[in-house]
C-alpha cells in the first residue's frame, strides 16, 4: 500500500556545523579589520593633533628660547616683549598656552681634517606637553 504522502527528497545544504565554522571565520575576519582600523584611527588622531601644536610651538622658538632651560613658559610671557596684546581674549588664551623647556648644551661638529669644510653648532630644544617636540638650530661657522 502506498501511503498518500511520498517522501520528499531533501536537495543538499549546508549543516548546522558548516554555518557555525562559516560565522567563526567571518567574526575573526571581522575583528581583524576593525583592530587595524582603530590602530589606524590612533595614529591619525595623534599626527593630527600633533601637527596643530606644530603651529603653536612656533609662538615658542624666539631669539631668547636658550634661557628657558628647565622652566615652564606661557606662550604670554615669551611674546609680551615682542608684540603689545591689549585684546584680553587673546592674552588668555596666550597664558594657557604653555611649553616646558629643556635645552641640552650645545653640540660642535668638526669635520675631519683631511677633508676641511664648516664647522657647526647644533641646539637642540626641547618642548615638553602632552605631545613633546624637537627643534634643532645649526648655525655654522
């Protein structure tokens, strides 16, 4: 006797198992790219935020910066002998402004002998915040 319903075939798929390994792979994949992104997005925040203080170390780096060793300066005091600020807003937002200095002593390059040419003196200045900075002033001789 032939019963009313005749089995169905069931066409191939996937197993429960292959989707389970499937979704393990794509969720590494997926952890991978967003820790190279917010890698990516730290080094991008830090040059861009670094590059804007590029912009206010130069209000620092005057003909009298040498006598700043060790001492922390508003960017107010070192210009004030420079420019007169009478717009209040300005000269505070100038005393905010500040850099700790630290100026090792000077370093003299000779060339050799034999080969003559400049000798120079290399100054190093250092500015520290919450992003430090190098500046280098050779001046030959």
């Amino acid at each position: 006797m032939k019963s009313l319903y005749t089995l169905k075939t069931f066409r191939p798929a996937f197993t429960i198992i292959e989707i389970l390994v499937s979704v393990i792979i794509l969720s590494g994949s997926i952890v991978y790219v967003l820790k190279i992104h917010s890698q990516n997005h730290e080094q991008i925040v830090y040059i861009s935020e670094r590059n804007k203080l590029s912009l206010q170390d130069s209000l620092f780096l005057t003909d009298n910066v040498y006598k700043y060793h060790r001492e922390r300066k508003a960017a107010y005091e070192v210009l004030q002998k420079y420019f007169k600020i009478k717009d209040l807003k300005s000269r505070e937002i100038l005393k905010k402004t500040s850099r700790e200095f630290f100026i090792p002593e000077p370093v003299k390059i000779i060339p050799p002998d034999e080969t003559g040419g400049f000798s120079a003196l290399l100054d190093e200045i250092k500015m520290k915040d919450k992003y430090s900075s190098y500046y280098f002033h050779i001046k030959l001789q």
